[in-house]
C-alpha cells in the first residue's frame, strides 16, 4: 500500500522570471517563433506588476506545430499557475529542479511547455 502527500509550495516570483528568462533565452528557441507583449490596459511599465494585465502572445513554428492546429498561445498570469500545477503533477523531476534552483535551459523549457500546453508536447 502506498499515500500520496499533498502539500502546498510557493514559487516565488523571481522564480517564475527566471524560467522565463532560460526558456526564451535558450531553452524554447527552437519551437518559438516570435514572441509579442499584449495588455489590457494599455500599460507598458511590466516591471511594475510584471503579471498583472500583461501577457505574452507565442507564435509557434508552424512547421512543428502538434498541437490541434494552433500556432498561437497566450501566456499570463492564468497560464503561470497552470504551468504550474501540471509541471508540479507531471514533471516532477523539473519541478524539483526549478525549486531548488538547480535549473537549467531544458527545466525552463519543460516550465513554458507547461504553462501554454499543460504537458511536453516538443522533445
């Protein structure tokens, strides 16, 4: 017989930017496109409240695309916590990694797949 524990983990949000930063500064280029800031208040200042009203629109390389057809994603602050909770569910080993910094290009990479398609959809 086995139990599951359950607990509850904060990520921080420096966290959060530093698997941003790896994932578009290495980790992701390859299925990235192009990436283009939107906000719904017309509000430029990210570094205020970086996840407030602003999100991030990811154009996919058509040519890899194997996900149902789309090439865009949005990423914010509803798609973090989903990344999130399906890397913490289903990718443990990288979620262990990313808490306790011992990250690199591929955990970054693994965290945005996460957050636009909830799994590892490109290698």
């Amino acid at each position: 017989m086995t139990f599951k524990a359950r607990t509850t983990i904060e990520v921080s949000e420096r966290r959060i930017e530093d698997m941003l930063i790896g994932a578009f500064e290495g980790g992701s280029n390859d299925w990235i496109e192009y990436v283009e800031k939107i906000s719904e208040s017309g509000n430029d200042w990210i570094y205020k409240d970086p996840f407030s009203d602003i999100g991030i629109r990811i154009h996919v390389v058509v040519d890899f695309t194997t996900v149902e057809e789309e090439d865009t994603f949005i990423l914010n602050k509803e798609s973090l916590q989903k990344g999130i909770d399906a890397m913490s569910s289903r990718q443990s080993r990288h979620f262990s990694d990313m808490i306790e910094e011992n990250d690199d290009a591929i955990t970054a990479d693994v965290f945005l797949q996460c957050c636009l398609f909830g799994e590892i959809v490109f290698g």
